[in-house]
C-alpha cells in the first residue's frame, strides 16, 4: 500500500528537521555561527483518474526535504577586550588560509602565534593587506598579516617647530625670556633647543635659538643656529617676520646623524600669528614638534576599516596591516565546512574581497565577537512542529498496519 512509503517519506523529512533544529541548538553560543532553516515540499502525484468535469484526481506520494535555508541575519555584537577579536558589522566573510586551503568564516576569535602571524583558532592564517613602513597599497595581494611584539619603526627628523607664546608688551627694554623645545635629529636622538627672546625697542623682540655645545661636538657656551626680530603692531599682533623662519640648520652633530634644517613656525593654518605681543607674563602655552625617536611595538587594535593600529613605545600610531573582507552574490550557496568556516562553490560565485567599508562590505568592531544568530524561543517553535508532523506520520504507519491487517482477516 502506498500509504506505508508515503508517511515513511514524512518521518524521514521530519527526522532531518529534527536533526537541523538540534544542531542550531548545540550551536547556541558558537562564536558566529548562522541558524539553518529546513524546507519541506512534496514529492510527485499519481493521476489515479478524472471527474465529470475533466479535473484531474491525483494522489501524492509524500514529502521530502528541498532545501536547508541559512539566513546571514547579524548576531549580536560583544565587547570581550581582547585586541584580535573582531566582528563583522554587516555583509562579508574574513579570509584565513590553512596550509593553502582557502575559506571563508564570520568568526572573528583571533589569537597571535608565535611567529607572530594573525591566526584564527585553528591556526590557519587571516589573510589581508600587510602595510610596508605604515603605509597599505590599495594593489597588494592578499598574505598573512603579521603583528610581531617588539618589532621597531625608524625615526623621524623634526622639520618644523611652532610655539604658541606671548611676549609682555610691559617688559623693560633688555628684559628677556627663554623657552626651550626638544627635537630629534635623523638618528632618533633628542636635543633641546632654547629659544631666548629680548626687547630691544617698543614692540620689538630679538631671537636667538642655541643648542648645547656638547651636541653639535663643541665645549663652552650653547651654540646659536639662528637669530633674528620679531616686530609687532599697537595691537600686539606679529607684522615681521611676515612669513614663518625656514632654514634653521643644526649641523656637525655628535652623534652623526644628518643635519637638520628646521622651520619655526610662526603662523597657524589660517595664517594668524601664534606669537602674540600684549601686556601680561611671557609664557608659551603649547609646543610643537613633528619628529620623533624610533619606537618598539606596544599595543595595538582594530578600527572599523580593517586597519590594525599599532601603538608604539614613542607614542606614535602605526599602521601593520588591514584585515580582507569577501563578500558573495549568494552566500546561501557556500559549504558549511565546520570549525565555523565555509568554503566557496559555483553555487555562491565569486567572491569579491576588498578592504571593509568598502563595495557593500561591512565594517569591523575591533575587540569584540559575534554571536550566533540562533533563537532559541524560534527554535523550540519548530522544534515541536517536526516533532508533531514526526508523531503524526508515525500514526498514519500504524493505521496503515491496522488496515493492512483487516485486509488480511478478510480471508477468515
């Protein structure tokens, strides 16, 4: 009797679903993972005849599973602290390569190995764009990123030098005032400069700006570099020198790093002078300096864009390298491949891996992970129906049997 394959087509769709619910359910809190949905649709019909009015009369033959639905619904975002953790805000899929195996996770529990390469929990690497002395090329391939603790970046030289300052109009003729400023030759060397100002005349002041004996390989009293006026108006804003003091050489250093050629600064961005001259105490309320020493890797995190920041021991900001997103026109089409990964297939088509924040990819959450997409109260909801439409055809089998064994007393 037909009834017996029919229903057993159903206890065996039924079973599947009950097999997908309980994995959902043990994936509760993995890290990442998406929620698969089974679809049921009926198998094929046998025309057994027809009516009066020509309409068919058919009879099907049961059920079967069709398809196992994944929505990429976002998880919930969580703070965790720890700086190689990342979730994926939006569309995409990190990349991490396993000893040429390519695939494709939403899972972002990342750890440092010991070469220190970014890897994921599986030890397989993530892959992106590694930056070349702080700087990331749009036309990189794709590699490793490395995030090496104690790896050094060179010095910079300082070329340009600013003081935001006021000079007491009310100082007596010959009255001065010195402020100095530390700045580092090519070598990453520290040296301080002193800038001594002194009236000479109303609304005058001469500059010199010296360095120690010591560091330009001299003895006896600091050496000057440079020297000149400042001139004010009755309003105690800076006439002269009108444009900012370029040229200020610093050469012969002890340490035999190159010369420096420094420019100060007497003019913000907006061209108002920095320098004022009005009645009140002389004082500089900021300096500022563009050169720095060389530095050794300290810290470093994760910005939205993919860009892993390190933060060195000069206090400087360093770019090591930028995590990849791929992005898929149909990720329903990719293969569950386990420890949270996928892989790609004709079904999902290319993918397109760029930089996040960027051609529909999603942005990063540095210091944080993504939880499953799995409802639980949704789950329990299907979980009863399969196992109603389990029980149902289970009791369809055992009507059949029973009629199945009237049919066979018949003969007594």
């Amino acid at each position: 009797m037909p009834s017996f394959s029919t229903s057993l087509s159903g206890l065996n769709a039924n079973s599947l679903a009950l097999s997908v619910i309980a994995n959902n359910l043990a994936n509760l809190n993995t890290i990442a993972y998406k929620g698969m949905t089974p679809i049921f649709r009926d198998l094929f019909y046998q025309q057994v005849g027809s009516n009066g009015a020509g309409d068919p009369l058919q009879v099907g033959v049961g059920s079967m599973m069709s398809s196992i639905a994944s929505p990429f619904t976002p998880g919930n975002i969580d703070s965790t602290g720890v700086p190689t953790d990342c979730a994926i805000q939006g569309n995409g899929f990190f990349l991490v390569d396993n000893d040429g195996m390519r695939s494709y996770t939403r899972a972002g529990n990342f750890t440092i190995d010991a070469d220190g390469r970014l890897v994921n929990d599986d030890g397989a690497f993530v892959l992106g764009y590694q930056a070349v002395n702080g700087v990331i090329s749009p036309s990189q391939t794709l590699g490793p990123l490395s995030i090496a603790s104690g790896q050094m970046s060179p010095p910079q030289a300082t070329s340009n030098v600013s003081l935001s300052m006021n000079l007491d109009a009310s100082a007596a003729v010959n009255g001065s005032f010195s402020t100095p400023v530390a700045v580092f030759d090519s070598l990453g060397t520290s040296h301080v400069l002193t800038f001594t100002f002194t009236k000479s005349a109303a609304n005058t002041w001469d500059y010199q700006i010296t360095v120690p004996a010591e560091d330009v390989g001299a003895t006896g009293n600091p050496v000057a570099v440079s020297s000149g006026s400042l001139t004010f108006d009755g309003s105690g804003r800076l006439t002269t020198p009108a444009a900012d003091v370029a040229g200020i050489a610093v050469n012969n250093l002890a340490d035999g790093a190159d010369p420096m050629s420094l420019t100060w600064n007497l003019y913000d961005d907006n061209s108002s002078p920095i320098v004022t001259q009005v009645a009140g105490p002389s004082a500089t309320s900021t300096t500022r300096q563009d050169g720095f020493s060389s530095g050794t890797l300290r810290d470093y995190s994760i910005t939205g864009d993919g860009v892993i920041n390190g933060v060195l021991s000069n206090g400087q900001t360093l770019a090591l390298g930028q995590i990849a997103l791929a992005t898929f026109p149909n990720p329903q089409g990719l293969m569950r491949n386990g420890a949270n990964g996928f892989l790609a297939s004709l079904s999902a088509g290319l993918p397109n891996v760029g930089a996040p924040g960027t051609g529909g990819r999603g942005t990063l959450m540095g210091g944080a992970l993504e939880s499953s997409n799995v409802d639980i109260a949704r789950e329990f909801a299907q979980l009863i129906t399969a196992q109603r439409g389990y029980q149902a055809n289970a009791r369809a089998i055992t009507t059949a049997d029973e009629v199945t064994q009237e049919a066979i007393n018949l003969k007594r």
